[in-house]
C-alpha cells in the first residue's frame, strides 16, 4: 500500500486516488482552427517520461479535488504535490529535463 499526500485531506491510502493524465497541458488557443489530427494529438498524445513526471490526480474517494503531483515513474514515489493552477518547487536531485522548465540550467539547477 501506497499513501499519496492529498493537499486537502493529507496521506490516504492510494486506492483513495484516480490518476488524471499529465498536468500542464494547455488547452490549444484557437481549438475550431484545429483539424481532427491536430485535435488527436491534443487529447490521446502525452509524454512517457522515464522519470520525475508532472501528473493529475483526484481525491476521487475523498474530498473530490483535483491537484497535480510530480512523480518518479521508475520508482512510483511521489515527490510532491501541490494545488492546480501552480507550480512544483523543484526538489534538488530530482531527474528533470531542463527543456521542459525554462528557469533551469542544462545540469538541472535553478538558472534564476
């Protein structure tokens, strides 16, 4: 048994939870200029990271919120979790591609 931090309801058993896809996907701009292709890779294209990944989640058992988590997908340990609408503070050490945060350096570290 796992236990996931709900940021609302703290540590709760895993089965408590529903895995919501990849967070920070946005919504395209202009989605009627959107051809049925460019609408396929909106919904059904996300990254498979091997590594630290940026996730949704919903207290589905709980308090019914939603909130996105970083997660180690080699390990399944969570590294953190925090309310929609904002962003994870970077645990140093963490696997993260410096492409995807432009605030990091190539190594990894905060360029800011």
């Amino acid at each position: 048994m796992q236990l996931i931090d709900c940021p609302w309801c703290g540590a709760r058993e895993e089965i408590e939870f529903t895995y919501g896809g990849e967070a920070h996907v946005p919504y395209p701009e202009d989605p009627a200029e959107l051809d049925d292709l460019e609408w396929a890779h909106y919904v059904f294209f996300r990254a498979n990271v091997k590594g630290v990944f940026a996730e949704r989640w919903v207290h589905a058992a709980g308090c019914r919120r939603w909130f996105n988590a970083l997660r180690d997908t080699i390990t399944y340990r969570f590294l953190e979790v925090y309310p929609i609408g904002s962003r994870p503070t970077l645990h140093r050490g963490a696997r993260v591609d410096p492409a995807e945060d432009a605030s990091l350096d190539a190594e990894g570290e905060d360029a800011r």
